[in-house]
C-alpha cells in the first residue's frame, strides 16, 4: 500500500481511469445536501476522509478501482462538472462569496483552493491473485462497518462460497417474478434467508446476524452438494408455479411459499402439483385482501392475525413458523388428496435381487443401449414410477437400468417436471 496526496485536479483529470463501481461496492446514495456539505468542507480546507483505491494492470495502462470513497468521488466529479451548486445559506469562505454557486461561477482565488485541495488516497498494488480479491473485500467490509452500508450488502463484500452461492441464486428467474424489485440487493437478501432456511431444514430466524453468520461460517460451502441442490429444485418449482410475474408474490410471502415448496417436494408426490399451489396461493392472496376490507365484525380473524404476522418481526423463527403451519394448513385442506413420498427410497438387497432375476439382468430403459445384460456388480434398481412422482419403492415398481441410460433418465425432467429415480 502507498498512501499520496492528489490535488483535486489530477483526480478530475484521471477520471477515465478510475472505476468508482468494481462490483464490491455499493450504489450511489448520496444526497444533494450531503454533496454540498462535502464541497463546502473542501473549500474551507478542512480534512476529508481517506480514499482507498486498488491498481489494477489492464492492457490499457494502469487502472484504479475504488475500494471506499465512491460517493465523495463522485461528488467532487459532478460538483467540478458544474452540475450541482453549493446551497445558499453558506457563509462566505475567506471573506469571498460562495452560496448557491456552481463550480464555473467560483472565484479564481476560490477554485484554485478546490483545484489544488490534496485528497489523501490510499492505493492498494495491483492485486492479480484471487486470493487477493478477498483481502481487498475483506478490507473494503472493514472500511464500511458502523456506517450506513446496508446489511446485505455488506454481505456481498464477504468473501467464501456462501456468498459466491447466493449471488448465483438471486440470479434465478422466479425472483424476477416477484413483486419486489433487487433494489439493495433484494434478490440476494431473500435467497439468503431461502437457502438459511434450507439448511436448518424447519422455520428458523433468518434476521442479519443470522445470515451474517451463515456466511462466514459457510466460506467453503458446496455448490453443488446436496442443499445446493435441493435450493435450485425448488426455485425450479416456484418458477414453474409463477411463470409470469406475481404481484401477489411479496417479500414475506416468497419465505413461506419456498418452505412449503420444500417440504411438498422433500416429502410429497409433487409432480404437476405447481398450477395448484399458483391457483391456491392466488386465490388466498385475493381472499385475504378482500377480508380487510371487510367491517371489522365480518372479518375472518385468523387471516387478520396471518396479516399481523406479515408486518411485525417477519423474520423471527416465531412468525416464519406460525406463517408455514398457517399457509400449509390451508392448502392441505384445499388439496387433500396429495400423497407423500413413500419413505423408502432405496430398494433392500432382497428386493434388487428379485428386481435382477425378474429383468434377468437387462436393462429396460433402452435410451442409450439396446437393452443389454449387464452383471450383477453393474446395474442400477430404477422406480419405474419415480420416487418423486409417488412410485413406490417395491419389486413391481423396480427395474433394471444401466448406467448410461439411468443418468439420462435421471436428468430429464418428465413431462410432469419431476427427476426419476
Ligand atoms: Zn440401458
């Protein structure tokens, strides 16, 4: 690191080479009075926070990103370039007028001191490694504590996996779909507190320091394990269910429609299940709307508790929990008829077996092979039904499949969207 004073002037004049938004930075947030405020203590010549900014080699020539001061960066850029003035009560600097002035109006006594203030910039060397992406996060985190920096996207500058995860999944289409827009990191917020939830496995809390928790203590979380996988299944699900945006799809209702999702695929038969819990959920939402502004007497009081848990600590494991059974009472009543899962999912040695001889050994899928016999160290017991479509795992459901075609039917979706098995 080298720490050097830049007159105001040399930072005008680099601006093509700084970048004031390398992706572990947060969007501008300043406003017009915080602007004048910063200008106003540079004329008066009083001291100004450190900048820190990265070099980074490009084949252009040494470029710099900026780890922290964006916001006084661009302030000072936008004030030079004439578009805001200083406010208009402001008292006069060194005796010489100054209020409601724009740069281009300022005395020349007064914006050669603008011109020549030195603003110390601490410059980190060009990082090329990864591993030195992180430290630049991890100090950018540092830099930003006990300021306005919201939760999340504080998160986003801690490094690991977790993190890496998340933002992957609040790329996901069903977000999209939401009422809500990523305005400060919405999308990832929510897939946060999505995949917290997965991973406890029930309602749990899932304020800031429990998510702040789950990704520092997550920095090698698996992207393609197991949770990994489940937190893509049911976002695959939802979207399926929501294909078109959702107005009725609100923060607090994409919690609880991502925990009853996962339990109906963890537990139930629920292939083709999605149009019914669209249809469901929009017709709850609609009921619930109508029911508020109903008089009070008429008013269906446990959906006005449902609304009061949906606007006081939403997310305390209290209410995420007291949301699901509410949620997941109503659309078991609406759809009685859907079956768990058969808890069995792995055929016992007697059943392969008896699955074996009853195929003698050939492989029924016929995708990839025309059906050949393969040896006993060599084949897989395939639900004829899947498991995930409520097939049973008994020796009449059970066939014989090779490899190659198993992993094909495997990873094709069926026509109901469910995975074989
Ligand atoms: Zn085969």
């Amino acid at each position: 690191m080298s720490k050097k004073p830049l007159p105001i002037s040399t930072i005008c004049a680099w601006k093509t080479r700084i970048d004031p938004t390398p992706d572990y930075q947060r969007p501008p947030a300043w406003s017009r009075k915080q602007k004048q405020l910063l200008i106003d203590s540079i004329l008066r010549e009083y001291d100004i926070p450190k900048m820190y900014w990265r070099s980074v080699s490009r084949d252009d020539g040494v470029k710099y990103e900026v780890i922290d001061g964006q916001q006084r960066l661009r302030t000072i850029w936008e004030y030079q370039a004439g578009e805001f003035a200083l406010a208009k009560n402001i008292d006069p600097v060194n005796g010489i007028a100054c209020a409601g002035k724009k740069y281009a109006d300022l005395d020349l006594d007064i914006s050669t001191i603008f011109d020549a203030y030195p603003v110390d910039v601490v410059i980190v060397d060009d990082a090329i490694q990864t591993d030195e992406e992180d430290e630049v996060r991890d100090m950018f985190l540092r830099l930003q504590n006990g300021t306005t920096l919201k939760a999340q996207e504080k998160r986003n500058a801690m490094p690991g996996q977790m993190r890496d995860f998340i933002k992957d999944v609040a790329s996901h289409k069903f977000f999209e779909n939401c009422k809500f827009t990523n305005s400060r990191f919405a999308f990832d917020h929510i897939a946060a507190q999505m995949v917290r939830l997965e991973m406890a496995g029930e309602p749990t809390s899932v304020r800031d320091g429990d998510l702040n928790k789950m990704y520092d203590g997550n920095r090698d979380f698996d992207p393609i394990g197991k949770v990994a996988k489940k937190v893509r299944r049911v976002l695959d699900y939802l979207l399926r269910a929501f294909p078109d945006k959702t107005p009725e799809l609100e923060r607090y209702n994409a919690i609880v429609l991502y925990c009853l999702s996962s339990t109906l695929i963890g537990s139930y038969a629920h292939s083709g299940t999605e149009e019914a819990l669209a249809k469901w959920f929009i017709e709850f939402e609609t009921e619930r709307r109508k029911n508020e502004t109903l008089d009070e007497e008429e008013r269906d009081p446990q959906l006005i508790e449902y609304r009061r848990l949906t606007s006081q600590s939403t997310d305390s494991e209290e209410s995420i929990r007291a949301r699901l059974e509410f949620i997941e009472r109503r659309f078991f009543l609406a759809y009685p008829d859907i079956e768990p899962l058969d808890e069995t999912r792995i055929f016992t040695p007697e059943q392969r077996l008896a699955i074996y001889r009853k195929n003698d050994g050939h492989c029924q899928l016929k995708i990839k092979c025309n059906g050949e016999r393969l040896a006993w160290a060599d084949w897989h017991a395939d639900h004829i039904v899947a498991h995930s479509n409520g097939g049973k795992t008994v020796v009449s459901n059970g066939q014989v499949a090779c490899g190659p075609c198993n992993l094909v039917k495997s990873n094709k979706p069926d026509p109901n969207g469910a995975t074989a098995s």
